[in-house]
C-alpha cells in the first residue's frame, strides 16, 4: 500500500486526547462533589445557559412541539418508525433459552432490559435530532423503564426539533443540558436528578472521554468519539461521488477523519480535484476542509484483498464500498461499525432515517465491539437448576475441582449436597 495523503501524526492526537482526559476529570470530580452548583457553572461556561430548570415540564414539551412545522414533525415520525421497525427486529432474533444439559440439569438465560438509561443527543454545532430516535427508540423498544435524555441549547436556544424528537422516541425526562456536565450528572446523580444505570449516544472527543472516565460506576454503549468515514472504491467509482460523501462526514467537525482506500490513482487524483472544487461551494466547506486537511487520507492498494487488509486495520466507524462487487466486503471484512454498499445508499442515510442505528465504534473499537442497538440495552442473566440426584452428580465433580484449586469452602458446598441427596446417603442426613 501507498499513502497518496496522510492525516494528521499519531503524537499529535495523543497530545490532544491528554488535554481532553484532564479537562473532564475535573468536571466529573466538581459534579460528584457540588452536584447541581457544579452542574449550573459548567452550563454557563461552556454554554451560557443557565435556566431555573434544566428539566423541561410536559407543558413545556408540547409548547416546543406546536411550535413546530407539521413537516418536521411527520419527518421526525418517518425516521423514527424506521429506527423503531428495524429494532424490532433485532429484538426479535435475541431468544431466551432453557436446556436440559444433563437428567435434570436445567440451564438457562434470561434477557433483561436495563432499569434506566441516560441518552445523550449531541448538539453544539448542529442539532443531532437523529440521534434521539437512535438511542431512546432504540432503548424503549428493548424495554428500558426509565429514560432520561439531555441535549445542550444551541446558541442560548432550546433546539426545538430534538425536544420533538426526543418527546416522540420516548423519554420520560428531557433536559436541555450538554456536554461532560450532562453526562456526569446522569450516571452520578444530583438533587434535581436522579442517577441513571447506563450512558449512552455519541459526541466529540470531550463526550468520548466522560464516557471512559464514567464507565464502572454506569454502563456505556460504547465510545463514540468523532465521527470516521472510509471509501473504498476501484475504477468503477465516480470521483464526485466519494469527495461529497468524504466531505459529507468530515463537516461533523475539524477532528473528523476521513479516508479513501482505491486500486485507482487516477481515481484518488479525480477525488482530489473534486475535494478541492466542492469544499468552495459547500456552505460548510470551512469545517469539511479543515477536518480533510488535517485528518484526511488516500490509500493506494493492489487489489481487493489488500484493501480489506487495509480497511480491517484502520477499523473505520462508517464504510461506503464503491466497487464493481460490494458483496466481496461484506463477506470479508471484520472491522467496521457500519457497511454501505454500492453508490446507491451513503452515510447520510443511515446517520438520519433509513432505520440502522448511527451510534457506531470509532478510533478502532470496531476491532471488538459493534455499534448502539437493541441487544446493548439487555443484560443477558444466566439462572441454574437441577434435580436432586442431578445435584448429587454433579456435586462429586465440584468436590474434586475446587478441591483442585484449594476452594475447600467451595468444596464444602458441594459435599453437602451430595451428602444430602446421594441416595445412598439420603436416609441419613448429616448433622
């Protein structure tokens, strides 16, 4: 392989990624400490909101939601019916189980839906209205009792859209609270809001991090930090097609990487000259063009086989395949959060309405984990049980294995059991 472009160098993020660990560090540990005060200073520094309530009430809500064009909202709807039908789905294929291992050995799993769950809808630069349906829908239709979700004001004003949007999906809380403060004050608790079990929903990097920080004390989903897009493409792609949907995630902020993996050079040149022309009519061509400049990528492979060595490496959040047999990728690659195949579908659509979820891996976490669904918000609980004699049987088998590892306790269990039901020795039970 050969870099036609490379980002940004690795000791520079690492640099970058320091200052973001030590700046939320300290936002979480004045949370835990001051509670709501902490929570009101960091809205007001980093937000200039400060309202007497960050909770929304009901009246509130269907204030924001009139307030409203009917369009947005049936558009809302649209999206969210997709993201809910396709949950459903998934929800579907996860079974509970109960075996019979041995005569009279039943074991099994339950499925059960996390008690509450915080969901973070990303806002600052753009109002992330999506990812109200991709979280909340998503924990609703898994079962989840409780849910509180909080999105930052944009500009000093409520972004009504998302408010909408998070009303629809199904939270039971909704406040207009963003950033590390927003995060921290769901997993901890304050006095105005009770903690929650599991965090979740993407964001920037300082969003990524509360979530690492906070994790152990709640569940994540898993770090999102910004957004990642790759193409793959051969000489069967059209240039303007892979600079606009490079261009099309890279806008999410200057921090956003973007990459092309292709067969061609003269592609990766046609792509070049296509960034080039549209990031000057794009209205958001500053950002797009910043983030490629810095964070950008083109890599020239062999063939095929060596770009799925290549994309398996960089494990990309997001990944359009644009070549003559998109089949071929998604046979064969491991590591990504999302696939599209074929020119016909694009990031944009599953970042907004098509129906999977767009809370997906970033910086390599692809390598082990998949995105935000349905199954993220169950906790799969095993449970045992056995007959008498079953237990008497399998009970020898403990004795000796703990014995084994010097568990005499553990082995002491087992032995009573097998004192009691062993029928042999049943009609003498030891004292």
């Amino acid at each position: 392989m050969k870099y036609l472009k490379k980002g940004l160098d690795a000791s520079e993020i690492k640099k970058s990624d320091e200052q973001v660990r030590v700046a939320v560090s300290e936002i979480i540990n004045s949370i835990e400490k001051k509670g709501d005060e902490a929570v009101r200073q960091y809205s007001k520094k980093f937000d200039n909101w400060e309202p007497e309530n960050f909770r929304l009430s009901a009246q509130e809500v269907e204030s924001i939601i009139a307030s409203l064009p009917q369009s947005v909202v049936d558009d809302i709807l649209f999206a969210q019916k997709q993201v809910r039908n396709f949950a459903k789905h998934q929800l579907a294929s996860i079974s509970e189980i109960e075996v019979e291992t041995l005569p009279g050995v039943f074991l099994g799993h339950k499925n059960i839906p996390v008690n509450s769950t915080g969901c973070y809808i990303p806002g600052g630069r753009y109002p992330m209205v999506a990812s109200a349906h991709m979280s909340i829908v998503t924990a609703k239709v898994a079962g989840v009792k409780r849910i509180v979700a909080c999105t930052p004001p944009i500009e000093g004003k409520i972004p009504k859209a998302t408010v909408c949007a998070m009303h629809f999906a199904g939270a039971d809380e909704i406040y207009i609270l963003g950033g590390v403060q927003a995060l921290a004050a769901m997993a901890i608790g304050t006095d105005s809001m009770r903690p929650v079990d599991m965090i979740v929903g993407p964001g920037n990097s300082y969003v990524a991090e509360a979530k690492r920080q906070l994790f152990g004390r709640v569940g994540i989903d898993l770090i999102a930090g910004p957004t990642e897009i790759l193409v793959i493409a051969d000489e069967s792609a059209d240039g303007e097609i892979i600079a606009c949907d490079l261009l099309g995630q890279a806008e999410h902020g200057p921090n956003s990487p973007a990459a092309l993996i292709t067969t061609s050079e003269l592609l990766a040149q046609q792509t070049l000259q296509e960034i080039k022309r549209q990031v000057k009519v794009l209205p958001t061509g500053d950002i797009a063009g910043a983030a490629w400049e810095t964070h950008g990528s083109i890599i020239l492979v062999d063939n095929e086989e060596e770009a799925v060595k290549v994309a398996d490496l960089l494990a990309y959040e997001h990944v359009e395949v644009l070549t003559k047999d998109p089949d071929y990728f998604l046979q064969n690659m491991t590591n990504y959060g999302a696939l599209f195949l074929g020119p016909e579908t694009n990031v944009a659509y599953g970042d907004k309405v098509i129906g999977t979820n767009h809370t997906l891996p970033t910086n390599r976490a692809a390598r082990y984990t998949g995105g935000l669904w349905v199954g993220k918000f169950l906790k799969n609980c095993t449970y045992q049980r056995c007959s008498a004699d079953a237990s008497a049987f399998i009970g020898e088998y403990a004795m000796r294995l703990c014995e084994l590892e010097g568990f005499m306790a553990h082995k002491e269990q087992a032995a009573l059991r097998v004192r009691r039901y062993k029928k042999s020795e049943m009609t003498v039970p030891n004292s």
